[in-house]
C-alpha cells in the first residue's frame, strides 16, 4: 500500500467517521419523525407515538432516551399527577431541523426524475441480461 493511499485512508477515517457516527444517530427512520414532530413546540410522548405512523411504543421510547442523550431533545417532567412530561427540541436540534426540512424539499422536487431515473436503469439493465 502506498503512503498516499495511507494517507487518505487515515484522512478519511478522522473526517468521515465522526460525520457517519452522527448521520447513522440523526438520520435514522424513527428519529427524523421524532424531530419534525417535536418542531412544533413541546410535545407528548402520546402525541409523537400518534404522530409517527408504524412506531412501536418500545422503539419510540429507545429513540427518544437516545436524542436527549445526544442533546438533540430536552424532556421535561411536570409535576402533575400524572406526571406530564413533554419533548422539546434543543437549540442544536432546531439547525437540524432546518437542514431536514432543506432535504425534505429537495426530495419532493427530485422524487419524480429520481422515480424516472430508476425505471431507465432498470430497463437498461433488462436489456443488458438480454443480451447476455
């Protein structure tokens, strides 16, 4: 192996894997849900669990406990009987939030050519076993 090709390697290893850590914890199914739910002001565990279709109430509760652990949410207990407790986004999470809803909007103006993208690779790669 060269030293450049090390080099690189190492470059990489330093600069991505702190991005892909925080990407694989932010970007996940449930917690993008989470966090446009919680955008709206504080808000209740019942309130996310109706909110985010197909979430178990076991999955939601590890996701949560996960995004406060990250400082992305601040949960607060009222004291109430019941107890009252509600999930608010953090200030760092507000910036996420706004980059999510940046990535939302690109998705919904490219759904269509990424849609007609695919069908052409598909039939491309039709053709090609085809031929084969």
């Amino acid at each position: 192996m060269s030293r450049s090709h090390i080099r690189v390697t190492e470059a990489l290893r330093e600069e991505a894997c702190p991005v892909t850590e925080v990407l694989d914890r932010v970007a996940g199914k449930w917690s993008i849900g989470i966090l446009i739910a919680a955008a709206h002001g504080p808000v209740r565990f019942t309130e996310l669990e109706r909110a985010i279709n197909g979430i178990s109430r076991r999955m939601l509760t590890l996701n949560l406990r996960r995004l406060e652990r990250d400082g992305l949410l601040v949960r607060t207990v009222h004291p109430t009987v019941p107890p009252k407790v509600e999930y608010s986004l953090t200030p760092m999470a507000r910036e996420l939030h706004t980059s999510l809803t940046g990535l939302v909007g690109w998705a919904e103006r490219h759904r269509s050519a990424i849609t007609e993208a695919r069908a052409a690779y598909d039939t491309a790669a039709e053709k090609r076993l085809d031929a084969d």
